[in-house]
C-alpha cells in the first residue's frame, strides 16, 4: 500500500504544481491580452523647407487671386505699397475690416507655421501689414553690381 500511497501523493503533487503553473500563466497574460496599443504621438508641425515653401506659395498665390477678383482693393494697397505713407496700412483695413479678417485668413496657415516652427518668414508687404498691423518694413535694395575685392596680381610666367 505504501506504494499506491507514494504515487497518489507525487499525483497530487504534480496537480497542485500544474495548477500554479496555468494560473501563474494566466496571471502574467491576462493584462497583456487586453492591453491597447499605445496611442500614436500627435503629428507635430511639418517645419521642413519643402513644407514652408509650400505653405508660403501657396498663400502668396491665394492673395494674388483675392486681390485680382477685387479689383478696388488691389488698386488701393498698389497705391500704398509703391509710395508707403505712415499709417496707411492702418488706416486702409481701420476702414475695410472685412478685407483684412479675409487676408488674415488666407494668411493663417504661414502665420501658424511661423508660430509653431519658430520661423521668421519675410512676407510680402500686404501679408506683413496684415500679420503685425504695422507698416511694413523696407525691403532692402541690393546694388546692381557688386564690388570685388582685389586680390594680389598673378605673376606672368614666361613661356620655355
């Protein structure tokens, strides 16, 4: 008997063992069987210089195209921009507020990016006028010729 006893007890043994092994098991992939993915990190701002080109052309043409379907208001910042006056940016959108809220808008996106990607984006004198509210600032002229600098003379080698 005693050996009946011994293999009963080796079987109960091994259960017992079993069982801790399958719950044990259960325990560690229970959590990971309902975990979720982690969440994808929010794109953050597209500040290569593909992106800014893109984004700046795009909004120069949309101004262009807003100022050629308003004829009057193309007339009026022409007039300004070839001969600035002080405060007449101001003056303009203080008495056309729709035009400018309508410039803003399509100025937002480069606006945005310039925030965002800590840029300073030189823009055309309308876009500058209606971002800051200020008159725009003088666009440097650059000289039609530029000066070279002389260098020592080259020695003359005669010919063997």
């Amino acid at each position: 008997m005693s050996s009946s006893a011994t293999t009963v007890r080796r079987g109960l043994f091994g259960m017992f063992a079993g069982g801790l092994l399958a719950f044990g098991s259960a325990a560690i992939i229970a959590p990971v069987a309902n975990a979720q993915p982690a969440p994808a990190p929010a794109p953050g701002p597209n500040c290569s210089a593909s992106a800014v080109a893109g984004t700046v052309s795009a909004a120069t043409a949309s101004e262009g195209a807003y100022l050629t379907a308003n004829p009057q208001t193309n007339e009026a910042l022409s007039a300004i921009s070839s001969q600035p006056q002080e405060g007449a940016y101001r003056a303009f959108f203080a008495q056309n507020p729709q035009v400018e809220e309508q410039l803003k808008a399509i100025h937002q996106p480069v606006s945005a990016l310039q925030t965002e990607c800590n840029l300073k984006l030189v823009p055309t004198p309308v876009a500058q006028a209606v971002w800051s509210g200020t008159e725009p600032a003088p666009v440097p002229v650059t000289p039609d010729t530029a000066e070279v600098p002389e260098g020592p003379a080259m020695e003359e080698i005669p010919a063997t």
